[in-house]
C-alpha cells in the first residue's frame, strides 16, 4: 500500500474500520484538521471538547495524524502487530486516541494509515488518508522522516522548512520521532529507522490550497503546532496570512498586495499584472497583521484590495474588519461625502443607508465625483499612520463587478 509496499509474500495488510471521508471545498486559508477517531465521549474527535460557544466538533492537525500513523507502524515493526487504536500526547496537552485505518506488515518494514476528520472545519484535506511506511535504516537511535508521494517539496525559501525537505513541519517532526521512539522501546537503542509520510491523492488535495503559491510543490504540507485544530479558527487564518507574506518577502518582492477575500484578490490581479503569483495574499479580515508582517519583513510597498465595507474599517484605523467586532459606520462614510461638498440630502441618506453597499450605490446614483478615491486615501494615511511610515501604501476600491471605484497612495 505505500510506494512500491503491498502485502506481498510473507506480508500482511488489513483494513479497520476507520471510516473514510470525502474531501470537500477548496479551503484557501488552510487549517489543517483530522484524524479518524473513535468517539470516547461527547464533542470532537477522540472525546475532544466542542468548542466553547460555537458547539463545533474539534479536529486534529494532519501533523497529529501522521505522528499516530507512525506510532502505529513501528509499534508494529517492533512487535509483529498492529494496534487498532494508538494514544498520543499532544503539544496542546491532552491525550488523542486515533484509530488505525489500514495496516500492512513485511519483514522490514510497516505502513499503517489514518483517516483525518476535520471536525467541523472546512479543511479540505478532510477524509485523506496520511499514511506512514516505518523501516529498518540508519544508525541505532536514528529516526530519519522523509516525505513520500502526496507531500509536498519546498521549493521556495521563507516557509520554514529547508528547500528541498519535504513540506513536514518542525512540530510535525518532533511529533513524529518522538511516537516512532515511544513505540520501538528499547529497540530503539540497537536499531535505527526511516519514517516516510505519503498521502494517496495529495497532489490533487493540495491544489485546493495556496501551497503552490508558497513554491510548495506535489502535494500536502503536514502542518500544525497544538495537534488540534479549532474550526474556523482565526489563529490559523493570520498565521497562514504571515507565512504568505514570508515567503513572498523571502523571494525578494519588494511589493506585496493584501485582499480582503478572493473576488477583490482577482480584481486586482487584472490591474497589478506585472507582479507575480506569490505576491497576492488573500489578509481577509487580517489588513493589520499583515501590514506589520510586511514592514518586519522588508516590504516597500503593499497595496490593499477591497470594497467599501472592509475598506471604509481600514480608513478608520480598524485594521482586523471582522464583522462581529466592528460595523459599517455609516456616520463616517456621509462624513466623506459632506467634505466633498454633497448635498444634505445625500449626506443624510448615506448617514442612514442599511449597508456600506447601500451607501455606495447612494453616492453611484448622485454622480458624486471623487467620494472612493478620497476613501481610498484615507486607507492608505490610516494604515501608514499603522506601521510608522515604513510603507508606502495603495489602496484600490472596487464595486462587486469589478469596476474600480477609486484609488489612492501615499508615498
């Protein structure tokens, strides 16, 4: 079952009873979950608990479901059986129980798999099998990873991870020797091993992702830092923004462009056709982080890309737009207009529209000239005011269609 390992003469393979899941949704801000677990308890996978407020499963990090591959591999390397279900103690400090979805046995060498269950998160790695093949190899103590099929290669610097390793992640990695050493005992001590983490399909999966932007090629990246994942977690979101924005600062763009989501990301795109694919990060809601992120990095110059709800946010200092922390204020955007010169009519109108977009088809209908560029500088003075002029700063304003509104930069 791992490249080129069938159960073949004088091996053994079976399946559990690990369900399977499909992969669903591209989820472009990836947040890695899984691990195919038995229910011990109410709430998340393995007895995890929902998360607070929002009654949501909880999942584990791809890295999670390696480690718990690997543990069951070499637990079976060492004994001549595989267990059905394997406990790991997570970076986050609880203890995970996965279910070993597929076993098979040669005279060397174990793979064993699990099944990712990404709780209710939108991952699309959900239902993959991760998959680990544990051999005999190397130096007594030594626990050599490698990636195999489905991971990916770094081909960029700025990820954290060596050009050319595999897409395997530092806590990953310590996850992934220190179940391989758990389960070998003693041998440990006389024996040396190779563990190699594949995934079947990861190549397609990863083209769901921004791995190919990041010059992660070939498959998944095997990801996390607690071993759990919180679904629809805002955490992970910012951190895939910095890691974005690293690996385009890494590569030598001096000129970066933050979107508030995709359709502005591709609006955009047709304006800004001389700067390449890395560096167009999707911030969302993260325009604050990434502008320091940018400014610690060496950027130059970053252009933000957005419509007017977002962006009338940014123009007022507020530079995490999430819409349960902070509304339209519609009071600013009439403000805009009344220093324009507008009629009153259509400054109260605007002061009393129901939405951002409302507003804006208020200002489209009177033909007020000059309303989303005077906007767009106000973005770009708030957020160079954010990071102590170490930017220069863009700002385009585009309607749902992709008509650009307005523009503005400081220098």
């Amino acid at each position: 079952m791992g490249p080129g390992h069938s159960p073949g003469r004088g091996g053994t393979a079976r399946a559990t009873s690990g369900q399977a899941y499909t992969a669903f949704g591209p989820h472009r801000h990836r947040r890695d979950t899984g691990g195919d677990a038995g229910p011990k308890g109410e709430g998340g996978p393995g007895g995890l608990p929902e998360v607070k407020r929002r009654g949501l499963r909880r999942g584990y990090t791809t890295g999670t479901c390696a480690a718990a591959a690997t543990k069951a591999a070499a637990t079976a390397l060492a004994t001549g059986q595989a267990p059905s279900q394997v406990t790991l103690r997570l970076p986050a400090g609880v203890e995970a129980t996965l279910s070993v979805h597929r076993v098979c046995i040669d005279d060397e060498r174990v793979t064993c798999s699990v099944v990712k269950d990404a709780g209710d998160d939108p991952d699309v790695t959900h239902g993959a099998e991760i998959c680990a093949t544990v051999t005999w190899a190397g130096e007594p103590g030594a626990v050599v990873i490698r990636g195999g099929p489905g991971v990916g290669t770094v081909t960029r610097p700025g990820v954290g991870i060596p050009v050319g390793e595999a897409a395997i992640t530092r806590v990953p990695r310590r996850m992934i020797a220190e179940a391989a050493r758990e389960a070998l005992g003693p041998l440990c001590r006389e024996r040396g091993v190779t563990v190699q983490i594949w995934v079947p399909g990861g190549e397609e999966i990863a083209k769901k992702t921004t791995n190919a932007r990041l010059g992660i090629v070939g498959g998944i990246s095997i990801l996390g830092t607690t071993g759990i994942v919180v679904p629809y977690s805002t955490a992970a979101w910012r951190a895939s923004v910095e890691v974005a924005i690293d690996v385009a600062a890494a590569n030598g763009l001096e000129h970066i462009v933050l979107s508030t989501g995709t359709q502005s990301e591709e609006f955009a795109r047709r304006l800004l056709t001389h700067l390449p694919e890395m560096a167009f990060v999707e911030a969302g809601i993260f325009f604050g982080p990434g502008l320091k992120r940018a400014a610690q990095r060496g950027v130059r110059r970053v252009t933000l890309a957005g419509m007017i709800g977002k962006l009338s946010k940014v123009a007022q200092g507020k530079m995490v737009t999430h819409v349960a922390g902070n509304q339209v204020d519609t009071d600013f955007l009439a403000g805009l207009a009344l220093a324009l010169g507008a009629p009153e009519n259509l400054v109260e109108a605007v002061r009393k529209a129901a939405s951002a977009r409302h507003a804006q088809e208020l200002v489209l209908s009177h033909g007020l000239a000059g309303y989303f560029d005077l906007l767009c500088q106000k973005v770009c003075e708030a957020a160079r005011a954010y990071v102590g002029g170490r930017l220069a700063v863009e700002c385009l304003c585009f309607d749902q269609d992709g008509t650009l509104l307005g523009r503005g930069e400081t220098p």
